[in-house]
C-alpha cells in the first residue's frame, strides 16, 4: 500500500518537473524576443539634444499670453519690444513701456469684470474698446463739474472746449479727450441726474462717475476718475481741470508731449501750503496730527486747478484705489499717493497763470499760459461771466489748436 503511493507520488513529480522546464524555455524565449524588440526601438529612437531643447524654451519665452476680457491669447515678441532699444536704458524704458501697457489693459480687464459681477452694464466707450481694440491718445482732459455748475460748463463750451463734430475732430486728428466728469446724486436717478442725462443727450460731452457728488468727497472722486480714465482711454497723459479754469489745449498738449519719454511723471504747479489746524477755516485738515507739530506744513503736491499725470501713476491709482487713503483736500491726496514712489515732479508756472492782464502780458511775450484763473477765488473769479474775456485775451486761438504738432 504505502509502496503505491510512494509510486503514484514519484509519477507527478516528474510530471512538474516537465512542466517546470516548459515554463523556462518559454521564459528564455519571451526574453530574448523583448531584447530583439528592444534593439529595434533602440534603433529608431534617441534623446532629444540639449540645442532642441533650448530652442523650443527660447520660443516659448518670447512670447507672453495675456488673457483679457475676450479671451483671446495676446501674444508679444520681445524682440519687438527691444526693437529699436539700442542701449542699456533704452531697453530698460522699453521694458518699462511694455509692462506699463500690460498693467493698463490689466486695470482695463478688472473694470470689466467688476461691471459684470455688479450686474453693472459696460460703458459705451469701454464696449467699443473691448470691441475693436484700444487706440492711442495724447491725453484725456477732465473737468470736474458738479450739479450745480450748468453755467460754467456752457461758458467752457463756448470757450476753449471744441463741440460737436470738432471735438471729434479733436479725438481723431490730435488724440485728445474733453469730458466734463461727474457721478450721481444721492438719490440715484432723481432730478439732478435727469438734468445731466438731458444735457449729455444735447451736448454728449458727459464722463459719468459710479460716485455720488459732494465737495468732501472731491478725493474719492479723483481717485475714481483717475481709475475709470485709465480703464475707458489708453492715453500718455491724465489730466483733472477744474470748471472754473481757462485752458489752452494746444499748448497743454504740446507741454505734456515733452515729457512722453518719463515713465512716471506728476506735472503741475508745485506748492507746500500750511497744515491748517484750526476747525471752520477753508481748507481745514481733520487729520493735521500725521504732519507733526502744529504750523508745519504739507509735503510738495500740485495746486487742484489743474494738474497732470503719466499713464503708469493712473494705472497705479487703479489697481491700488481701494487701499490709497483720502485726506480732506483732494490735491493733498493726490500728492499723497505718490509719496515713496520713483516720480518725477514736475513745476510747471505755466499752468497756474494769473488772469488778465497777467496771462496776457506773457501771450504777447511769447509764453502763452496752459491755464489761467485767480488764485483768490481758486479758479477764475464769477467765471460764467468773465471766462470770455480771459479766453479773449489769452486764448490761444483756434488755428494754433489745429496746426499744432503734437
């Protein structure tokens, strides 16, 4: 019995030993066909080299996609940036330029989608932008007016502030935008609202504001003009007039185009006036205890008539206007604003004239006046009436406005 199973159990095990030697020829065999296969592979495939690789980087660094409000993939070479920069500093301020515009389209997008998600419709000018492409200005001139400055806004426009279709003409051939600018009342839609939406259907002339009217909010106001400017118009300059100024736009125009080439550049009539302590005066400043001891006075800030800054320093305004802090006179925060900045302040007297006779005096010179008014009344004194006059005596005339080189 025991003989049997030991016979029975000697037969499998040679049966497992066959099957085991299949099983490593079949091994030997799969090897050796996956090592032929391999040398075949081997022979039709190889590292890509170090140059194609480069090659492929350098390609993909040149260019840039920035995603804007349509979507659509932008696309810069920096070799066009750099194209005619033929020093060190040149390619710097090239550089600087080209980061500058993408910061403006960058501000320009945030606008958008911040009228989207406010359920806000666009504004005409910003939907045409988006449309067809941000064409090129000079500078963008606005006025600031208020409800109840319907007199003076009609006594610029039948002064130094082209209509109709020569304001257009304005815009085409000189790359200029005049807009009177403007929020709402508190009472949105009431009846001082209406009387705007009826005066801009005559004259078209409106920059509406999403801000709601009030002289203690005049630095608010800046702060969003600046911010809306910047993200309606891609423009060299910025500049905010007051209704009661007379301006000359032509050499306004020609002053500022000597100043492109500066990427940061706050042009206007410099001044350091005392910190006013003393509660009910004119110009008081709450806040007097950050400017040190009393009788000190403010830091260097351009005097709020009429000032002008370079496209950078709106863009900075933009994309910081929520975080910029607001001090009682909007001049002052202006000035504020750009305190640890790398900006260039510019002094410019020609653009706080006096009125007649002082800024006639200087037209017969030679030295026409950007802007003219009365430092006593801080614009032009009864201005709705007098403006005529000054714009007669030391206006520019029109034909210097249309043949000026700009």
């Amino acid at each position: 019995m025991s003989f049997k199973r030991a016979s029975g159990g000697s037969g499998r095990g040679g049966e497992l030993s066959a099957r085991v030697m299949v099983s490593k020829k079949w091994t030997f065999m799969l090897c050796l066909g996956s090592f032929c296969v391999g040398l075949l592979f081997t022979n039709s495939w190889r590292m890509p080299e170090a140059k194609d690789l480069i090659r492929k980087t350098e390609t993909e660094d040149n260019k840039l996609n920035l995603v804007t409000g349509d979507c659509n993939p932008r696309m810069i070479d920096e070799k066009k940036v750099l194209s005619h920069a033929t020093n060190p500093q040149e390619v710097v301020h090239s550089l600087d330029k080209t980061i500058s515009d993408l910061e403006m389209e960058l501000a320009a997008a945030r606008a958008a989608q911040e009228s989207i998600l406010s359920c806000a419709p666009l504004s005409e000018t910003l939907k045409a932008t988006e449309s067809g492409g941000r064409r090129k200005y000079l500078m963008v001139i606005g006025i600031n007016t208020a409800f109840s400055s319907r007199r003076r806004r009609d006594s610029v426009r039948a002064t130094w502030m082209p209509q109709g279709e020569k304001r257009k003409k304005l815009e085409e051939e000189k790359g200029i935008i005049v807009r009177f600018v403007i929020g709402h009342s508190a009472t949105s839609g009431g009846i001082l609202d209406k009387a705007i939406e009826a005066e801009h259907r005559k004259h078209g002339d409106f920059m509406r504001l999403d801000h709601v009217e009030g002289y203690l909010e005049l630095s608010a106001k800046t702060k969003i003009y600046f911010a809306t400017a910047v993200s309606m118009w891609d423009a060299d300059f910025y500049i905010k007039v007051d209704d009661d100024v007379h301006v000359n736009i032509a050499t306004l125009g020609t002053t500022l185009a000597k100043h492109r080439s500066k990427p940061r550049v706050y042009i206007g009539c410099m001044k350091s006036g005392p910190v006013l302590a003393q509660k009910g005066v004119r110009y008081h400043e709450p806040e007097y205890w950050k400017f040190g001891e009393e009788g000190n006075k403010y830091f260097r800030h351009a005097t709020g008539q009429l000032y002008a800054i370079s496209k950078d320093l709106a863009n900075y305004i933009s994309m910081n206007q929520h975080v910029l802090h607001k001090y009682a006179n909007e001049d002052v925060s202006l000035g504020s604003w750009f305190i640890g900045l790398d900006v260039e302040h510019i002094d410019d007297r020609k653009l706080c004239c006096g009125t007649p006779p002082d800024c006639e005096w200087k037209a017969q010179a030679g030295n026409i006046c950007v802007a003219s008014f009365d430092w006593t009344c801080s614009g032009i004194c009864n201005s709705a009436e007098r403006i005529k006059e000054v714009h007669r005596r030391c206006g520019e005339g029109e034909k210097t406005l249309w043949s000026a080189v700009l």
